[in-house]
C-alpha cells in the first residue's frame, strides 16, 4: 500500500488549518517550509494573511495536498462504509468521512480566503492506496482498512502535537491544533479498538512451532558426545601408554 | 633351528591398536570441535548473512496493483503451499495456520505484487501431530533461490531470496511488517533451541526476498 504517501498529504492538513487559523505564512527573509507532516505554523506575517489574497506558492501547494488529503478521508471512509465486512468498519465508515469533509471545508474556507483553486482529483499515490484496498474484501479488507485509517488519524495527531509542541506557534494556531485533536481523539479510540478486534495490530511475536522436531540442538549434543568420545579414546591411549612405558 | 623375530616387530605390533584408537580419538575431538563452532554461525544467519539487523531495503518501485496471495511456491525445491488470510491475536501474537502445510498472509499487510510494502507469510516450521511443516526448509534458502507467489487473479509473482537472519522471539523487528516502503517477500517461521516443557522454539527465522528483476513472461 501507499499508505506512507498518503500520510504526507494528511499531515499537512493540521499545518495548513493552523496557517489558516493562525493567518501565518512564511517570513519575507525565509521561504515557507514544505507541506511535511507534522510541520509546525510558519512565522506570522500579516502581509499574507487569509484575506489578503496574496498566497505564496508553498501556501497554494500546502492548502493543495491538505485539500488532497482531506479528499482520501472521504474516500477512505465512503469505501469502508461501502465494502466493510464487519458492522464496525461499516460504521466507523461515515463516521471518517465526515471528519474529512469537515476538515475539509475548513481547508476550502482558507483556500478561499486566499483566493487559492481547489482541484477535485485525488493524487496518484491516494487513488493506488484506494485500489490497493478495493482489491480485498472480507475481513482481510476490515484489517487493512482500519490500519490505513489509524496511520491517518496517527499522522494528523503527530502534526497536530507538533504544532502544540513548538514554542513559536501562535496561540491561534495552538487552538486550531486542539480542535483538530480533540475531533480525531472521539474516533481514535473507537478505530484502535476495532483495530484490535480485527486482528490489525502489528504483531509482536510470531509462534510456529510445537513439534521440535526441527530443532537444532541434537547436533551440538552429537557434537559434544563426539568430543567426549574422542577424550575417552585418547585417554585410555595414554593410559596404556604409560603404564607400558613404566 | 628357530630364529625369534626382531624385539621392534613385536613392539610395533603391540603399539599399532593403540596408534588406531588414538587417531579415531583426535579425529572425533576435531569433527566434535567443528560441529559446535560452525552451528552457531549457521543459528546466527547461515550463509546469507551473519548479522541479527534487517537488510537493506532496495529503491521503491513505482505504484503497481497488489493481489492477494493464495499459493507459494519454491521451485528449486518443488515445495508448494496453499496461503491463507491471517490477522493478529488478541495477545499481539501473528496467527499462524494450523496446518503446518499451509502458509498463513498478514492481512493487514501489503499485497503481492503491490508497488510498496512488505508481504509478510508466516508459517511452522513443524507441528507435534503433523510433523515437519512446509516452512523447515526456509533455514536452507539460499540467496538468489526464487520464491513465486500467486495471486487471487492468477498472476504470479516472483521473488528471489536476497537474507536470512534469526531473532530472538522477543526481538523481532515490527519494521517487519511494515506497510510502506520498497516492495518486499517476508517469509517467518520457528527456529533455535526448542523447549519441550512450552513446546516453543526460542527463535524467529526470517528470510527476505525482493521483487525479481525480470520476471519470464511464461509464468504469468
């Protein structure tokens, strides 16, 4: 799955509603940081707040990818509602999807504000993490959907965590990262849970073996018998050997 | 008139048992003295690799479809086995297939064939009812040793071996089943010492492969 990539565009979404809350964008000496996840506020430069209409072109990709990435939201929750196998997904569902679009008119708002078009297209990476999951179905589609969910909601956390965490963010773009927490934090622990229902967790041992029958230590004991072997013989030699001699 | 034989004649005919069982001693002290030197190396990663940290990840490949595995295969060994969907439980244990003849994907995972992401198969390395499982073999795999994987659309998937390592259960990596990253093969099973009171082994065998440079036109 492309889920790695698709994360970069769900992260930024947290740092773009805090430039957007925050009406922050790059300083004039500084060009503004990418769109990474987790990335914290820009500067504050009221030059370029929302509603200035002047975006510079890291705030036109920022405000795309979130847009992106809001979009996959959608789409990941409309397929889990539609191809969930358990009543969970199924449910859980609706529940991603509204919390895409709600993120996601928040991103349009901000987009707007700086005079910024929207497109309507999923990236190539989020349409191959859509396939990818289409591919399955059952309950192999129930584990892989949850954990593609639970690495968005991990990685829109991170961002946010990292806005709240840096000590140059303003205190619009702390609220913004609260918010936006608290909303993930309601669906978080119901996806953990039915993660682990499921059987999405990562595994941290794996047992497949009751028999011994492949066991290696037979052959250090033949080792060891051998080398007990092979020190009797030579010390029944020397035995003989000195007795002969006296 | 009888001539006695040379009193150095009977001596060596007295010594040569003993010049025999002497040698049979140093040569059993020296096969003993190899086997146990050389076993550990092989418990530690065999000839592919003597290290207990993953192998380098190779370049990702562009997006490609997955599919879902339903049968492996080791063709230079002429093993084959069916491949079921498996998940974790509840313990945080990966499920391995009762069977020990059947192979058992991590759902969660990555598809075969997917263009990123870490197939993970699972599968025992032997059963107390049913014996020797299809997995005994992977502490043989050599590298470049092809394993193909079929999918649930008939496509076959080809892999080549490219590490082995061993790990202590408890240190398993999680990167093992990570669902990013370049297109990897994963095969797991049991290895090391087995403790017949928990009837567990102490170990993880796990052998990597990677995506086949070229794969023939013949097996798809």
């Amino acid at each position: 799955m492309n889920i790695r990539r698709s994360r970069l565009a769900v992260g930024t979404i947290l740092a773009t509603l805090a430039l957007a809350g925050a009406a922050a964008c790059s300083s004039p000496n500084q060009p503004a940081p990418g769109p990474a996840p987790g990335a914290p506020p820009p500067a504050s430069d009221p030059a370029a707040a929302p509603g200035a209409g002047q975006a510079t072109d890291a705030q036109r990709a920022a405000l795309g990818q979130a847009h992106q990435g809001a979009l996959a939201l959608v789409a990941l929750g409309g397929l889990g509602a539609q191809q969930g196998a358990s009543e969970q997904v199924r449910t859980l569902g609706p529940q991603l999807q509204e919390q895409g679009q709600s993120l996601d008119q928040q991103i349009r708002s901000a987009a707007n504000a700086q005079g910024v078009a929207l497109g309507d297209q999923l990236s190539a990476q989020q349409q191959s993490m859509l396939a990818d999951l289409q591919s399955r179905t059952g309950q192999p589609f129930d584990q892989a959907w949850l954990r593609a969910a639970l690495d968005m909601q991990q990685q829109a956390r991170d961002a946010a965590n990292a806005v709240l965490n840096d000590p140059n963010a303003t205190p619009e773009a702390e609220a913004a990262a609260q918010r936006t927490l608290a909303q993930l934090d309601a669906l978080l622990a119901q996806l953990r849970q039915a993660a682990g229902e499921a059987g999405s967790a990562t595994p941290g041992s794996v047992n497949a073996g009751t028999g011994g029958q492949a066991a290696t230590q037979t052959a250090p004991i033949g080792a060891i018998g051998l080398i007990g072997l092979g020190a009797v013989l030579l010390g029944g030699v020397g035995w003989w050997w000195c007795r002969r001699r006296a | 008139m009888v001539v006695s034989p040379p009193r150095l004649t009977v001596s060596r005919r007295r010594r040569w048992p003993a010049v025999l069982i002497a040698c049979c001693g140093v040569l059993c002290v020296l096969i003993g003295v190899v086997l146990v030197a050389v076993r550990p190396a092989a418990e530690a990663g065999g000839a592919l690799g003597t290290g207990g940290t993953a192998p380098a990840a190779p370049e990702s490949l562009p997006a490609a479809p997955g599919t879902v595995p339903v049968a492996l295969a080791l063709p230079a060994r002429g093993i084959g086995a069916p491949i079921v969907a498996v998940g974790t439980d509840p313990d945080g244990g990966l499920v391995v297939p009762d069977p020990p003849s059947t192979v058992g994907w991590w759902a969660p995972g990555a598809l075969a064939g997917s263009g990123s992401g870490t197939v993970v198969l699972a599968g025992h390395v032997d059963s107390r009812v049913e014996g020797l499982g299809v997995f005994a073999v992977l502490p043989e795999l050599a590298a470049g040793e092809p394993v193909w994987v079929r999918g649930r659309d008939g496509r076959v998937i080809e892999y080549e071996v490219v590490a082995r390592r061993q790990f202590a259960k408890a240190q398993l990596p999680a990167e093992l089943f990570a669902r990013d990253g370049a297109p990897r093969l994963v095969l797991i099973t049991c290895g090391g010492r087995f403790d017949r009171s928990t009837r567990s082994y102490a170990d993880n065998v796990v052998v990597y492969a990677v995506p086949a440079p070229a794969p023939t036109p013949a097996h798809r």
